[in-house]
C-alpha cells in the first residue's frame, strides 16, 4: 500500500502530508488509486494550487506507458525532516518535484545536493539514487533561460535584465541568466535580501555582472531595460495581491496605497522601450497585472508556462534520462509529449 511505514509512522505521515492537492489537473484523486502503479514521483507543496506538474509527468508515463505517476502533495513545511524520511524509506517511490514553500526548506535534509542547487540555495527535483540517498536539482533558472532566449533575438551577452523581487524561483532565474547576460539589476523591497542574493550570484558565476537596489530606483532602471522581470508576489498573492511589480508597494494595503502604487505604475509603463519584453513567471489560470498591462500596451511577453515546461522536461530526464535512452527515446521526444499535453 501507499504508507508502507510501521503504523505509527503511517498515521504521523498522513497528518503531516495531509492530503492530495485539488487544483492541480490530472492529479491522482486519492492516495490508493496511487496503489494502482510499480512507483511513482510526489511533489510536496505548500498550499493548493493549478500546478501544472502532474500534466507534465503524468502525460510522458502515459504516452510512453511507463507503469509510473506522478501527484502533487500538501505538506507542512515544519516537517520536512519527516517526510524526507518517509521518503526515503519508500521503495517505491523515486523523486520527484518539489513546488511552493518547500524549495528552500527541504534541502537541509537531503542527503546530496547538485552544485547549482548549493549554490541557489533552493531544489524544485528530487531524485533518488541508486544508494538510495536522496539529491538535489534545480532547473528552474535553466528552464526560464531556455524559454528567454527564442524571444531575444539577439546575443544574451548585449542585454540588461532588470528583475523586481529577490526570492522563491526568482533566485533560480538569477544565477540562470547572469551567467550569460551583460548586466542584470535586482531591485526589491528589502535591499538587504537583493545584495546578498547578487553577491552569491556573482560569487558562483564570477562576473560581478549582477547589482541589488531598493525598488524605489524603478524608474531610473527600467529606462534601458531589455528584458523587465517580475519574480515578487506583487499581483498575485499575500498582502501585496492588488500591487504591481512595476512600482513601490507601501503597506499596509490600503485602498489610497494600492491606488498610488497603480497610478505610479501606469507611468512607468511609458518610459519602457517598446522592444522591451515584460516577462512574470507567475503562473495562474489569469494573467497577472503586470502582464496584463504590458499586453494592452503592445509589448512582447513571456508568462510562467514555457519556464514551467522546460524545467519540466529537464526534471523528468534527470530522473528517467538513461532509461529513456536506452529505449532510443531523445529528450526532444519527451519535450514534444509535454507541450502537447499542456496547449
């Protein structure tokens, strides 16, 4: 059955882990129907959400009829020592994603981590390895890369990215891009949190091409901007919900403070360069306002879905990689199956 562990640690777990998320598409509906494959791959997360992981593995196991699921998980974050554990102990399971909330948390109890996620700081896959330790990834940054590159149309070495926000993915995106950019400006609420982000990022790449300022230099950065990022939760949720990305947020969220900060926003918008591409790698069932706006406007975007693909794709071939190649699958054949399935 699902919970193989001794029945004390079964019922510890079934607490902590909770319950299948809902919102996700093609989710499992229950915990037995999990019972129904030889293994499967789980992704703990935080709080319920529309991730788009189940789609993206569950519709290369079924096209290739690999006996394999995958499910999205609601955990506590305060137990990750736990659920690692549980992990770990289950022969059946071997890896998986890791979504919202846990990305940082769990990397302390991991038994190995891939060099890129050391330094980030953060894992969005998990694989287990034939040890039977547990190792960390992260693709998040390769997959927002990738999806970055086709709409340049130009060396990545000439432009300058400005991204608003310093944390969850957005670090991921950072190491990613200042690796191959000419400069790229962080700006965030918390100046503390951008410099110590770009000091790392620059650290690992060894350019000293990446910079934090306070997000009151907005204006003055996104004047030559070639590619504007949103990585904050301006715009989609928490207390700063009804702000956009593309001004100051003062709190508390008062009506008068929200509107100043859209007012302040609009005029902003017209100092962009129209090649400028406006880019949120948020991903809901709507677009966000930034991006909202920015079509309105007539500017390129690039919302969170192809990041969310590529990484995809990655994640999945760094766990099935080598027996894919050994059935002469290529990973442009797993990449043709995911978009598919997520059109």
């Amino acid at each position: 059955m699902f919970f193989e562990q001794p029945k004390k640690e079964n019922e510890l777990m079934r607490e902590k882990l909770m319950s299948l998320a809902k919102q996700p598409q093609n989710n499992p509906a229950s915990f037995e129907s999990l019972d129904l494959y030889s293994h499967y791959a789980l992704t703990p997360i935080q709080h319920d959400y529309p991730g788009k992981t189940p789609t993206i593995w569950n519709s290369v196991y079924k096209t290739l009829d690999i006996d394999y699921v995958m499910a999205m998980v609601i955990g506590d974050i305060e137990y990750t020592e736990q659920i690692v554990k549980f992990f770990k102990q289950d022969p059946r399971y071997i890896g998986g994603g890791v979504g919202v909330g846990f990305k940082d948390k769990i990397i302390k109890d991991l038994d190995e981590l891939d060099p890129l996620a050391q330094a980030v700081g953060s894992v969005n896959v998990i694989k287990k390895m034939p040890s039977g330790n547990l190792r960390g990834y992260n693709t998040d940054g390769i997959g927002y890369l990738e999806s970055l590159i086709p709409l340049i149309g130009e060396d990545p070495s000439r432009i300058k990215v400005v991204m608003l926000g310093a944390g969850g993915t957005g670090n991921s995106v950072v190491f990613a891009l200042a690796g191959v950019v000419r400069e790229l400006i962080i700006l965030n609420r918390s100046l503390e949190k951008a410099k110590n982000l770009a000091d790392r990022v620059n650290k690992y790449t060894g350019k000293n091409n990446c910079h934090a300022l306070g997000e009151e230099s907005i204006k003055e950065e996104i004047l030559d901007a070639d590619v504007i990022i949103n990585v904050s939760t301006k715009g989609s949720a928490g207390e700063l919900e009804e702000y956009s990305s593309l001004a100051v947020a003062k709190l508390p969220a008062t009506i008068e403070n929200i509107r100043k900060n859209r007012e302040e926003a609009e005029k902003n918008f017209g100092l962009i360069r129209s090649g400028t591409i406006i880019s949120d790698i948020i991903l809901g069932n709507n677009d966000t306002p930034f991006i909202t706006l920015a079509k309105e406007r007539g500017f390129k975007t690039l919302d969170g879905l192809p990041m969310v693909i590529n990484q995809g794709v990655e994640s999945f071939w760094l766990l099935h990689g080598e027996e894919m190649k050994s059935k002469g699958i290529k990973k442009e054949d797993v990449a043709k199956i995911i978009i598919d399935a997520t059109k």
